[in-house]
C-alpha cells in the first residue's frame, strides 16, 4: 500500500494547554493509569497534559514532522511514524488516544489506523471530525458511528458518555466535546450497545455551516461549468449578470 501524504503545518492550529488537561481529567476519573499513548500527538499538548497528572510514562506517535521547538515534550517521548502504513510498538498502554487524527487519512487507510491502535490498548479514548468540519486536509469526515463501526469488528464496545462529561466545559476545545467517544475491549457484546448519535456542538455550527455552504457553492460552479444547466440558462444569466454589473458600476 502507498504512503499517504498529509499536507498539515501543526503551527496553524491553536491548541490550549488548560483544554487537554481539564479534558483528561474528566476522561480518566478515578482510573489508575501509569502508560498513555497519543496517536496523532501532534506537538504534544495531550502528553504534556498527561505528565502534569503524573502518569509516568507516556509516549506519542505523529504522522508528521513537526519542528523540535514546536514540542511541548522531548522529542524522544514522540517517534515518527506513517499512520497509513501498519505500526507495532510491541508493547501495551493502559490508554490510548486518537484525537481528530483518522479524518485526515483517506478511508481506505481507516481499517489501518484502527487496527494499530486496538493493538497496543484495550482502552481508547477516540475522536474525528465529522462531515463538513473545517480543517486542514480533511478527507475522511465522519460520524461517530462510522468510526464505532469498524471499532465493534474489532472487539471494541463504545459509550460517548466522556463527550457529555465534557460537553459545557468551555476550556476545552469544542470539536473535542462534540466528537469524543471511549472505546473498550469486549468482544462479547462489541456491537449490541447503542449507536452513537450524530450531535454538532452550538460552538461549531458557525464554522460547520460556512464549510457547507462553501462547498454547496463549489459544487453548483462545477455543474455549471459541466453543462448540467438547461441550455436557455447559459444565453440568459451572462446577460443579467452584466446588466446588474453595469448597474453597480455606475451607483
């Protein structure tokens, strides 16, 4: 399989310190957690987050480079790695979190991603942007479901419970309280709970509706261009639209 290139620059995102650390907070509760893996780590906020609650050892994967002074950890703690591609650690983590990392993989390389991560954890902590979220290369938005799909054919029952624990506390970024659902190892019953149902935080309905209505706009230039209109409509609009251009012009 080829390797997936991600045009992503970490330096145009803000991320808080106080969002991951309230975030985690709440996500772990009374869990006693001594190993925590980030896939997706980004500059690291969640792993620095993760030490300030003294989980001792703590590690990140990230599929792309990110500049030593952009890190918030040492570099040693982050190991670089192409996410489309299959990884093993050999190792296993009382945690795992996968945090608005799969949309920016194409979705063939979705099975991948998922199977790595239920490889070094029986507890993941998991969220991706839904359709038409902004964001820089965004090829993969989905549903929660979409995602508890592929986590209940591995074994995997899942709960958003942690996303309504979170979901009105404004440290935290609101992509993360709209998105967030916990996986858990329980090949038992792995697809009988409830489907997680898809939810937009008031915090990202602007942003969301001016995606679409970007896009709604793009796809309605592409049809024209394609000749999709009726053929009256092509002698008719140019005409209008340089008599109100003309009317515009002079006042």
């Amino acid at each position: 399989m080829p390797k997936a290139m991600i045009d992503y620059e970490h330096s145009k995102n803000r991320h808080t310190f106080s969002g991951p650390r309230v975030a985690l907070k709440e996500m772990l509760g009374d869990k006693v957690v001594s190993s925590l893996l980030d896939v997706g780590c980004g500059t690291g906020t969640w792993l620095r987050a993760a030490k300030e609650l003294d989980i001792p050892d703590v590690y990140g994967i990230e599929g792309v480079d990110v500049p030593e002074e952009q890190m918030h950890v040492p570099k040693m703690n982050i190991y670089r790695q192409d996410l489309s591609q299959s990884w093993d650690l050999h190792r296993r983590f009382d945690v795992v979190l996968c945090l608005e990392v799969a949309e920016h993989l194409d979705a063939v390389y979705a099975p991948v991603l998922l199977d790595a991560l239920v490889r070094h954890s029986d507890l993941i902590f998991f969220s991706a942007a839904c359709p038409k979220q902004g964001g820089q290369h965004h090829v993969n938005g989905q549903w929660p479901v979409y995602w508890q799909q592929l986590f209940n054919e591995r074994g995997f029952m899942c709960s958003d419970d942690p996303r309504w624990r979170i979901w009105e506390d404004d440290h935290i970024e609101p992509w993360y309280r709209q998105n967030l659902f916990v996986a858990q190892r329980n090949t038992e019953f792995a697809g009988t709970e409830p489907r997680i149902k898809p939810v937009i935080h008031p915090e990202m309905i602007h942003s969301i509706s001016r995606v679409i209505a970007a896009t709604t706009f793009d796809e309605h230039a592409a049809q024209i261009e394609r000749g999709w209109m009726p053929v009256g409509w092509y002698f008719k609009v140019p005409i209008v639209a340089l008599r109100e251009k003309f009317k515009r012009h002079i006042g």
